[in-house]
C-alpha cells in the first residue's frame, strides 16, 4: 500500500483540445510546490493528477501545500493498493482504521474509472461497505449524512482507498493565462486582487512604490513579506521595487492639493506599464474597490486609467471591504496587511481629495510637470537597481 496524494482537476476538464497544455502547466505547479517536503513522482491520468512520493517525504506538509495550487478543486491524501475487492478492504482498514474505530456512521462510496474492472460501482460499495461493518459493528450504515465518507477510486495504475477529500485552490493553473503586472502597496486588497488574478491562471509581477525617507526600511519589509505569503499561490515572483520619492515631492509642490492622489496614481500607471512592457506583460491590476476612497470614485478610476494603453484589471472592484478582508484571511496576507506602516499613499494624503476629478482639470495639473522625465527618471533607478 502506498500513500500518494491526488489531486481532482476543476474547469481544465472543458478545455478540449488545449486541455494537454494547462495539465501540463498544473503537474509543473505541483512538482514545483512540493519540492520542499521530498521528492515526488508527479503526473496527469484520467482528469486527475498523483503526487508519487519517492523516498521519505513529509505528507502531512505537502497535503498542506498542494491545496494552494491552483487547477485542482480537491486535493486527497489516498493509500493506493491492487485493484482487488479484499485489497481494497484490507487498504481502508489499515488507512482508515483510527477514524472507523471513532466514527459512529459511514458509508462507502465507489468511483469506477476503470470500467474493465469486473463489478460495479454499486456492488464494491456494498462489499466493502458489509465488511467494514463486520469488522467495526460500532459503525452505523448512514447513506444520506454519515459521519465518515470511505471513498474508493478505481483508475488506470490502481485503486485508491481515502476519507474526505480537502477543498483545493480551484482555478486554473498559474501560468495558462499570460502575465500581468500588479500595483502591490502594503494594504489590504492590492494583495486579494493579485491573488484573484493568479487564480485565473495569471503569473503576477509585483510592482511596489517606494517613497524612503516618507516611508521606512519596514513598509518595505511588510510587502516582501505579503508576496511572500502570495507565492503559495502565485509561484515565484519578484517584488519590482520603484523609487517614487520625488515624483510625490514634485506633485505635492506643483499641483493641486485635491488631485495628489488621482496624479500620484497616474504616474504609477504610467511606470507600471512600462515594467510591464519590459516583463512581458499584456496587462495591469489594481486593488482598487468602487467608492472605498476618494480616489476610487467612477471619474477617478476613469482619470486614473486614461494614461495608459494596457487593459486595466480591477478583480475586486464589486466587492465590499468584509468581503475583501475575509479573503485575505484566508490566504494569510491580512495580518501583515494592518501592520502600521504606512506605504507611500497615506502619507501624501491630501487634505480635501476630489471625488469627480475631471480629466482638462488633471492635464492641466500635469502640464506643470516634467511628466515624462519623471517617469524616466523613477524607470532609470529602477533598472540600476535590477543591474
């Protein structure tokens, strides 16, 4: 009897003829996840995919972290054994037994992928079914509700014996769906909506702004720390850290108090693109929630994405904040999200923003600026950076 861990795919299954590709992609994902807890024999059969281990590994920690990759809807940890009635008895027994003994009703459930196997579905679950109840008399015959769930799968290489299965990530496989670049600040949603977008197959570029002295050693720190967290679900990444000292100290001296925000946020779309252009990308995301702030009114995000030419992706801009924040206790990010430091938005706030900024209004603004040698000038101490 081995113990393997299998993985159930959720919408690649419709993908017809590029169907290859995102199981390939998710095998990749996985091999490279698990890579940690030991070595793993990993590949794709029949709408499902098995994580093989090869030598001693940590199941346990693997079980974990298989269930943040995305493409899979369910992630079992499975005893596989003979594809033989009595050596599926004799695997539930020896896998299962601790939860038959304290369980005080089950039922056996049976999936037949193998159809050359010679009986039933239903006729498996009843044997199985009958000699576990020999064996654990304790155990009450429930078909509608029962306490313990003892799941049999008959596939290509062998059966697989397991209780309930764990809720996977879902989605599709990071990597399937292109890249985008993400405006990644300390808070609480820029990191959701990166994971939403990761979740739909996206590889994300973090895209961080910088404004030191305003912003300390530690803002940093707390946004390495949040992607961090998001490459369990996004892979690896690299946080892109710009410079954005002087382009703040530029607007705060040339323009309008009540526009700071909506120009400081053009300029960060402005120089995102163009990381963008130089990763890769096709796209930007943004955290950005309709009417959370002053600067995520309709005409400011209408401002705000005038400037530039790539589509602009908003994942959570219909959900509310409880909404947002009960994502981002799942995934981990929110308790670093709160730490208090601030990151280069809240301490350039301006006294009064406007709400309906209007477009000739913020033009005019700019006008006063050096726009595009400023934001050259903040892609230069990027790339110095990077060399």
């Amino acid at each position: 009897m081995d113990d393997i861990l299998l993985f159930k795919q959720g919408e690649i299954i419709l993908k017809g003829l590029n169907r290859r590709e995102f199981e390939a992609k998710l095998v990749s994902n996985i091999k490279r996840r698990l890579e940690p807890f030991g070595k793993f024999s990993v590949y794709a059969m029949q709408s499902a995919v098995y994580a093989e281990p090869l030598g001693e590994c940590n199941m346990s920690a693997a079980l974990e972290a298989a269930k943040t990759v995305f493409g899979a809807i369910t992630v079992s940890r499975a005893a596989a054994c003979e594809k033989d009635k009595d050596a599926i008895f004799g695997a539930a027994v020896s896998y299962l037994g601790a939860q038959l003994e304290t369980a005080r009703s089950f039922k056996v459930e049976s999936k037949r992928a193998d159809k050359k196997f010679p009986m039933s579905s239903i006729g498996l679950s009843q044997y199985v079914g009958g000699l576990l109840h020999d064996r654990y008399p304790h155990l009450r015959p429930d078909m509608r509700a029962p306490e313990l769930t003892v799941n049999v799968e008959i596939r290509d290489l062998a059966a697989y014996v397991h209780g309930a299965a764990e809720q996977g990530a879902g989605g599709l496989p990071v990597g399937t769906g292109g890249r985008m670049a993400a405006l990644l600040s300390g808070g609480i949603d820029s990191p959701v909506a990166a994971y939403m977008m990761a979740k739909r197959g996206v590889r994300i570029v973090p895209v961080h702004f910088f404004s030191h002295p305003y912003t300390s050693e530690m803002s940093k720190q707390k946004v390495l720390t949040i992607a961090g967290k998001l490459a369990a679900y996004c892979g690896r990444q690299k946080v892109e850290i710009v410079p954005f000292t002087h382009i703040q100290e530029e607007i705060r001296e040339r323009c309008p108090d009540g526009l700071m925000t909506v120009i400081m946020r053009r300029f960060m779309m402005r120089i995102t693109e163009r990381i963008a252009l130089e990763n890769g990308c096709t796209a930007l995301v943004t955290g950005e929630s309709l009417g959370q702030v002053a600067s995520q009114t309709p005409e400011a995000l209408a401002v705000t994405g005038e400037c530039v030419s790539m589509p602009v992706f908003r994942p959570v801009i219909a959900l509310d904040k409880q909404e947002i924040v009960e994502i981002a206790r799942r995934i981990d990010t929110f308790e670093t999200s709160i730490l208090p430091y601030e990151d280069c938005c809240t301490v350039f706030t301006p006294r009064r923003p406007k709400t309906k900024p209007r477009l000739t209004d913020v033009l005019e603004a700019e006008s006063k600026l050096e726009v595009e040698m400023l934001a050259e000038e903040a892609m230069s101490e990027w790339r110095s950076k990077n060399d």
